[in-house]
C-alpha cells in the first residue's frame, strides 16, 4: 500500500498549519504580521535583488551576483558563508530592522510573488534579478527540501507533493503565477528576467554585469519555452 499524509508525521492538517494565507496566496508562518512592513519597505537606488520561487538556484545565481557586484575572488567564496552577505527579505534572521541598516549596496533576496514585494521595487528604484527554474526539476528539490527540513517534517509521498505543488498548496504560492508576474515585467528597465537552465549552459554573467551597472538600458525580451 502506497505511504499517505494520513500514515505519518505530518499529517494533512499539521502541514496545513505550517502556513497562513496573505490575499490568496499561502505563506510560511513567519511572514505573518509582517507583509505591510514588507511592502513599505524602503528601497535604495543602489539595491540589488535577488529574486526566486524556492529551489529554483538561488545560491548559484547569488554567488554569481555577490562576485559581479563586489569584484570577489572566486576562491574566497568557498570558505565562506554567502548567505549571510544575502539576507531574504522575509526571513526571521536577520529581520526586517537589521537589513534596512545594510551598508549600501545592499544585496537582498526574497521568494515573495512580485506583487508583495517592496512597493518601491515596482517604481524601478533598485535592480531585481529574477530567476525561473523548470518546474519538473524545481518540484523534485523542493520535495527533498520539505523532507529534510525538520520544521516541516513532511512525511507524504512525491506524488500527494506533486498535487499540492499543482494545487498551489505550498510555502510561496502558485510556481505558475510567481513565474507570470516576473515575466509580465520582464521588459522594466530594472528587471532581468533569467532561466535556471540557461545559467548552466552559458553563466551568464555579461547578462548579470549588464543590470547591474546599466540599469536603463531597455533589453530584448528573452526566450521562454
């Protein structure tokens, strides 16, 4: 008999508790009380984000931003901890208060949907990175994430994940709706629009220098198959 939610740890009413729903689109819990600061979130000019649905190769496309943007050494970057030179917006840690002191330039991720996003990142104010991943490989990374992950604890089968990535029952929403708004703005002058796949077949990184340092240059629209 196949394993069910029912069967183990996570039950379907347990996981349904790790979230909270924010407008129609359900969030992880620590979101919570937090979106309206979110969204008046002050932006800076000299911002770089760093935008994705989870699991879609945000550490590979920071590490490629953090070394454009700060001249790095690419050998320095295995010895340390990239992530905290990124904070997520979101995140408890380091909290909300803490990144509006970065010292500028400030690089920032998050996994929110577009329109939660800070209000003055839709007026072009600072430069957003986004980047897509192909849903088939995205949904097996986000499972094994999910699993591993010990305040998720899920314990049901690949295939009840599936439907409740298809069903927008996951942390972030809908993948399809997070990808469209992205690409909706794909043409802003402050966007750049990026395919987790294409990353691995060409790095890059002229794209990546070609944001950050001509933010007005206006960019033909790139493929999306």
């Amino acid at each position: 008999m196949a394993e069910s939610e029912a069967e183990t740890p996570s039950t379907p009413g347990e996981f349904e508790s790790k979230y909270f729903e924010f407008h129609g689109v359900r969030l992880p819990p620590f979101c919570r009380g937090k979106m309206e600061e979110i969204a008046n979130f002050p932006v800076r000019p000299s911002d770089v984000w760093i935008v994705t649905y989870p699991k879609s190769g945000t550490s590979l496309l920071q590490e490629v931003v953090y070394l454009v943007s700060q001249g790095a050494d690419p050998d320095e970057i295995g010895l340390m901890n990239i992530d905290e030179q990124l904070p997520v917006l979101e995140y408890p840690q380091p909290g909300l208060d803490i990144i509006k002191e970065l010292t500028s330039p400030r690089l920032i991720k998050s996994h929110l949907p577009y329109r939660f996003l800070p209000s003055d990142l839709h007026n072009g104010d600072s430069k957003v990175i986004y980047m897509a991943r192909n849903p088939k490989d995205l949904v097996v990374s986000y499972y094994q994430f999910h699993r591993s992950l010990r305040t998720m604890s899920y314990r049901g089968t690949f295939q009840e994940f599936c439907r409740r990535f298809m069903n927008d029952k996951l942390g972030y929403g809908s993948w399809f709706e997070h990808v469209q708004e992205f690409w909706e703005h794909r043409m802003d002058s402050n966007v750049l629009f990026l395919k987790y796949e294409d990353m691995h077949r060409d790095f890059s990184e002229a794209l990546i220098c070609q944001l950050l340092y001509k933010p007005s240059r206006r960019r033909q629209p790139p493929a999306f198959s």
